[in-house]
C-alpha cells in the first residue's frame, strides 16, 4: 500500500514541486515542457538520489545514509512505478506550507552504557535478546525521528537531553564496547547531547509531582524504582514536565528547542556529515585537493567523501573532522567502506584476500597511486585496519 500524500510545496521561480508523504520521504518534481516530473528522492533523514539513480541506490546503497533507513523510507512511496503514476496525475492538491510537526519525547534508561553513547552520540539498543526474541523496548528506537527530544536517565538521575539528528535505523554491529549484550545487529539513532541546566534526582523529580498518576507512572516499577527497559515514548505533557524540570523552555517548535539543546549550525553540519555533504564534503575535497585519494580522477560527482573511522562510531566532534575523510571514486569508495581496501599509515594499500585476482585487475588495484596521509589521518586509518582485521 502506497503512503498516503500529507502535503505539496510549490516554488513557481524555480519550477519545483515537492511532495511529501505520510512515511517522510520527499518527492521533488520539476516543470518542464507544461508538465511536473520527478527528478528525485529525499529519504526522510535528508539523503537525496536523483531518479536515474534511485534503482542502483537500492540494489547497492550508494547513499551515505544507513540502507535500511533508506529502504524503510521509500519501500513504500516514489521511486520507479509510483513516479510514473504521479507523472501522469495532474490534479494534485496543493497545501502550501509544511505543517508543524508535533515533537516526540522519549526517557531513555542508559546507566552504564551512559558515557559511552554520549561520546559517540547515539543510542543502541540489540535487535533481539540472548533468547533471540526481540523485545519492544528496544525496537523503540525505531520510532525516534529527527528533531525528537530523548531524556538520558543514569545513576538515578536525568543527566542530560538530547535532540535527534537521525532518526532510529538497522546497524549490523555494537558500536559500544560494554558487555551488557553480545555483539550483533541493533537499533541506533544519532543524537546531539548537552547536559541541562538542571539534573533532577529520581526524588526531586518525584517531589516535583512526576512519577504520579497520569505524569510518568508508566515509568514506575511496583517496588518505586523506575522500570529497567530501554526506552520508553512519553507523551506531550510528561515531555513539557521534564523540560521545565532541568531547565530548558518548552515549545512545540522544533528549531526553537535546538536553539537550547544542540546549536543548529552544528546541528546541519552533522546531518550534512551523515550523507557525505555540506561542510564535511567541502572541507575533504580540500584536504584532498578535490581529487581521488587512489585514482586521481577529479570530477566532483564522480567522488564520494567517506568516513575512516565509520560514522556510528565516532564521535559528534570525529564526525565533523575532515580528516576523518578520504575522497574516493565510487567503486573504490565502496570497497573501502566494507573493508575490502585499507591503507598502511605510508599509503600502501591493502587488499583483503576476498578479492581475486580478476577483480583486483578489474578495479585497477594494482596501478593505483598511494595516498599521501598526514599525522592527523593516522589515528582514524589505524581504526580502520583494525575494525576490518588488516
């Protein structure tokens, strides 16, 4: 079943029309011969295809987004047969500007997986437990979205609130080294953390009337103490609460809420980051002087800004390091990001022995240039060799 079309956006100048539908994909169309027609996708987390490129994009996620983000967000809405039936609508209804998105609060339980979350700027949760059932507190983090607030609750405390960058999606690892879980697939959201004004106690958020009956019950095992899942929803009123009790202003306006959470300058950086854009991209393509680390080629859309050490494990300030980039052709950009390169700190490369002979010919491996890496790169690339077994 298609999802349902919640509102269009029309740029008359620019000839642009962008739909917008129910699951947070963005469908953009321009006018041209009389007539509005697709030119692309805008998955919900802010990656973007033009519409040539959406099948590739979902064979072998070309995107720099998370590929189940990616497919979830458009499984069900605009890329091939479904562009063709809004090509040949013409009466769509135009409804002008986007409407306000209510925020979603959340209260995450992280105790001693804490300080390690905040540094990488996420949560996780396992996708299932050791009895390979999943659990629904832990799926939880599938319905976070960007721009929602989540509480942090640790040695029974709130001890900070965080802003969503990117909302939940699929990892195939455990990006945090404790041993509460075993390592394998869970759920991630990227968050941008501060620590408030105010980090109530579980008592003085009691005496301040959470806990009670219809403000935070729900929370609340049968002993007093608070229930030991993962992460919890909570509703408008509860989030306004806990917004007033550590001391950050209320709204329904999501950008004026980051104002107080996470600066929005930074904010767009790091979504930017996430895709391989914006700042991050401009500041890589010039570390690299806007060419490919191994094949020299210079053409801008022919070259992807990748991270060394990988995005879900890095930190907010790691993200945004252009030397924690390296600028690569596609194919090459592809088989550094599964591992099937590395480097060795003078830029000899290393080719995993998954490759054959045949492909390493076929990819040029064999004639390519060694890269010329600074200090600042080595820490990362010494991440990479490790994490892929070189």
């Amino acid at each position: 079943m298609k999802s349902q079309k919640l509102w269009i956006n029309v740029d008359k100048p620019l000839k642009t029309q962008i739909l917008h539908f129910e699951d947070g994909c963005s469908d953009v169309r321009r006018k041209g011969r009389g007539k509005y027609k697709p030119v692309g996708v805008l998955a919900r987390d802010g990656g973007w295809l033009p519409f040539n490129d959406v099948a590739s994009a979902l064979a072998d996620s070309e995107l720099r987004v998370p590929k189940y983000e990616f497919l979830r967000a458009c499984s069900n809405c605009l890329h091939a047969p479904a562009f063709e039936e809004l090509v040949n609508s013409e009466n769509l209804p135009i409804q002008g500007e986007e409407p306000q998105r209510s925020l979603n609060y959340f209260w995450v339980n992280q105790g001693q997986t804490y300080a390690e979350e905040r540094e990488l700027g996420i949560i996780w949760a396992p996708q299932k437990n050791s009895a390979g059932r999943p659990l629904a507190h832990w799926e939880e983090v599938l319905n976070v979205k960007p721009d929602d607030v989540i509480f942090s609750y640790a040695s029974q405390r709130l001890v900070a609130v965080s802003t969503a960058l990117v909302g939940g999606y699929a990892v195939d690892h455990k990006p945090v080294s404790n041993g509460l879980w075993s390592n394998g697939p869970g759920y991630q959201a990227d968050l941008a953390y501060v620590t408030p004004p105010q980090t109530p106690s579980k008592e003085e958020l009691r005496k301040l009337g959470f806990f009670q009956p219809n403000l935070g019950e729900h929370l609340v095992a049968e002993n007093g103490s608070v229930k030991q899942a993962y992460l919890f929803p909570l509703d408008a009123a509860e989030g306004h609460f806990l917004l007033q009790a550590v001391g950050l202003r209320t709204s329904n306006n999501a950008g004026q809420i980051d104002e107080r959470l996470a600066g929005p300058t930074q904010r767009a950086q790091l979504v930017q980051a996430r895709i391989g854009q914006g700042k991050f991209r401009e500041e890589t393509m010039r570390v690299w002087k806007n060419r490919c680390a191994l094949s020299d080629i210079s053409h801008s859309r022919l070259l992807r800004a990748s991270h060394i050490k990988p995005w879900s494990e890095s930190t907010n300030a790691e993200r945004l390091d252009p030397y924690n980039g390296i600028l690569l052709s596609a194919h090459l950009d592809a088989a550094f990001d599964c591992g099937l390169i590395s480097f060795k700190d003078d830029g000899k490369i290393m080719i995993s022995g998954e490759l054959s002979e045949h492909d390493r010919e076929a990819l040029g491996l064999v004639s390519l240039n060694a890269p010329k890496f600074s200090e600042k790169h080595l820490f990362y690339l010494e991440h990479h060799r490790a994490k892929f077994g070189f």
